[in-house]
C-alpha cells in the first residue's frame, strides 16, 4: 500500500465498502508506523500486525494491554 497506488486504491475501496455496510473494519498483518497512520487517515477502526505486537501467549495479552 505504501508504494503501489492500486494497492491503496483496494483498501480505500474495502474500507468503504464495510462502512457502507454498517461494518467495522480490521486490518491485518500492518507491519509499520506509515501503514497504520494510513489505515487511520482511511477509517479502518482496529489493526493487527508485528508493528503492533509480534505473537504473544494468551497469558501475556493482559500484561502487553496495561503497557
């Protein structure tokens, strides 16, 4: 999405798609700062990825979420 504009042009489009839906959005595998902001600026309500936090055990989820 960063570099390829019809990359960015499908996220905008699916993002506006599930709101237009009435649906919230989560987007998957954000690997870095620019790409989150970018999701932000397009809507997308949740993120996941290795920028956020790279794979935890259920029983360090409540110790990561306080941080």
């Amino acid at each position: 999405m960063e570099s390829d504009p019809d990359d960015a042009i499908i996220v905008r489009s699916t993002i506006d798609l599930a709101h237009n839906l009435g649906l919230s959005v989560v987007a998957e595998g954000v690997e870095n700062a620019a790409i989150t902001e970018q999701l932000r600026v397009l809507g997308c309500h949740e993120a996941q990825g290795y920028h956020l936090s790279r794979p935890m055990p259920a029983s360090a989820f409540m110790e990561w979420l306080s941080r």
